[in-house]
C-alpha cells in the first residue's frame, strides 16, 4: 500500500512510523455490498507514505489528452499531452479541506526542501462561515451538518439558507486571498520566480475556480508562466491516481510483475 500525507505533516520519522502502524497489525474493514455487510482483513508486508502533490505530478505526466483541453484553449497550444509538461518547472496547488500543499517539481523530480503546506482550505471556509452566522444569529448553535442543509435545502430553511451562502461565499473569498497571497509569495520568494507552471487541482479547486482562476492567470501573466487549472472530472483524484503509477513503475515494481506473473 502507498498513501500521501500533507507536505506541513511529512518528514522522514512520521512517514517511517506512519508505515510501520500499517504493517505492525492488521486492519479490518466492514464493506458494505448492498444490505450485506461484509469483514475484509487487510495485512500489509509493504508500505511507502510521501507527500501529497507528488503522485499529482506523474498523474499529470500519465493523463489522457481531455485534461489538457482547457489549458489548450487557453493558450491557443494544439495536442498537448502528459509529456508536455516532464521537462518542466511546475508549482502544484493542491488545495484540499484542511490543508493547501504547495509542491514544487522540476522535471520528473519534486523537490521536497522546497515543498509546503498551508492551513487553507474548503473546510476553513465552512468553519469561518459557521462562525459568522453564530455571530449574526446570536445564540445560534450549529455544526458542519446542520450548516450544510440550509446550504442544501433551500425550501426547508429559506431565511438560514440564504445567510448560510452569504457567509460561506464571503469566507469563501477570504480563503481565496489567502491562498493567493501565498502562491504570490512562495512563487517570487521560496522559488525564485522559476515555475513556468501554476498547476492547481484538489477538490478545493472545484469550489474555488469560480473566485481564483482570473485572479491566478493575471499573476501567471505578469511572472510569464501559464495556468494549468485541472478539470473537475479530475481534479479530486489527483493523488490517487499518481499513487497507482508510482505503485506500479517506481514504489512496488517487483511486486506488480509478480502479480503479472501469477
């Protein structure tokens, strides 16, 4: 097995410890096939832990020419595939519910000193905009559940719908910028204005694109880079997607040829 922790969580000892609790016990999980419940026990002899944003790379490296066709357009560029982009210099936004990861890569190399991760994202959103209605509505006790019908259901709760959007697409905002500013700052600063990608994807950037893209294509434009905005149908399985070519060309090579084998 292989999985991606955020970049602000990942070092060399929790990766190690983090591999080593998968593989010192077994794991059940209840699968659920129609009514029935079924008890799957996993054990695991074998187990890599990196950082998210890096499978991202090869997923983009890997991807089918779809994924471009925004990015085509944009750019007036014509059968642009995966292998577009295996000689560049990208700056990858990875913009999640909790956090946002800043991975920066260098032709088919991430380069983790150079690799962040920020406090940003689609759930901060939600928590500022719960926090907000408390304030309005005093006395109001609400959670993430709760808020997320009034934005869902409109016709049973009108009056708290309509406040619930107003302070989530202003807390919305407020992410937004925060985000921005560090892209801004990580992209002049950390990495010397040498990225001639902004590559950004996560399920953050589905709810986001809406109040980041043009902002984000008018930084790109001034700093002479390009923005590589990954399509919905694909932003959320960035990671995952990576995990699988790193399991079968570099992580677990042996493994997936014995599989093959057998």
């Amino acid at each position: 097995m292989s999985s991606a922790i955020p970049t602000s969580q990942h070092n060399i000892e929790t990766a190690r410890q983090l591999e080593e609790r998968f593989m010192d016990t077994s794991h059940v999980v209840i699968v659920y096939v129609g009514q029935e419940q079924v008890t799957v026990e996993l054990n695991f002899s074998q187990v890599k832990v990196t950082k998210e944003g890096i499978p991202a790379l090869y997923a983009i490296f890997e991807a089918p020419n779809d994924m471009f066709k925004e990015f085509s357009k944009e750019y007036g560029l014509k059968k642009v595939d995966g292998s577009y982009f295996m000689n560049s210099k990208i700056m990858h936004i990875d913009i999640g519910s909790g956090t946002t990861e800043y991975i920066y890569s260098v032709g088919i190399n991430p380069q983790s000193e150079q690799c962040t991760g920020e406090r940003r994202g689609v759930g901060h959103a939600v928590e500022e905009a719960i926090q907000l209605m408390k304030e309005e509505r005093k006395g109001l006790n609400i959670n993430r559940q709760q808020f997320a019908k009034y934005i869902e259901r409109p016709d049973e709760y009108p009056k708290d719908h309509d406040l619930a959007v107003h302070y989530l697409r202003e807390a919305r905002i407020n992410q937004v910028d925060f985000i921005l500013e560090d892209v801004e700052r990580k992209y002049t600063t950390t990495l010397s204005s040498e990225p001639e990608y902004l590559a950004c994807y996560g399920g953050g950037s589905i709810e986001f694109k809406e109040d980041m893209y043009k902002f984000l294509k008018e930084f790109a434009d001034s700093v002479d880079a390009k923005v590589l905005w990954i399509p919905e149908q694909y932003a959320v399985d960035m990671n995952v997607k990576g995990l699988d070519i790193l399991n079968r060309n570099i992580l677990f090579t042996e493994e997936y040829k014995e599989t093959v084998v057998m």
